[in-house]
C-alpha cells in the first residue's frame, strides 16, 4: 500500500527509537498524502480537521 510506505519515509525514518505521534499530525499527514493525489473522497475525521492556527 503507498499510503503506508509513504508515511514510513516522511514520518517514522525521521524519528528515534522513543517517540510519539499526536492524532492530528497523523491525520493532516493523511489528509496532505490523499490531497497531493487528487482524492477528494476521504474519511469524516479528514474533512472534519480544525483549520491550523498559525504559531507565529
């Protein structure tokens, strides 16, 4: 499945040994992957994120 492979490569090579994911990182992850392809017909947790508040 390229959904999982492709998360292994952005996600979890980057991380160490101890780690931890919060629901919403993997979520807009997912919704960013199904988007850059052109699918529109994703789950209800996706459509559903918060916009993201900008931490400036």
């Amino acid at each position: 499945m390229q959904l999982r492979e492709d998360f292994c490569d952005d996600i979890l090579s980057q991380l160490c040994d101890q780690w931890r994911l919060r629901r919403g990182v993997l979520l807009r992850w997912s919704l960013a992957w199904n988007l850059q392809r052109g699918i529109n017909e994703v789950p209800a947790a996706l459509r559903e994120l918060p916009p993201l508040q900008s931490q400036t």
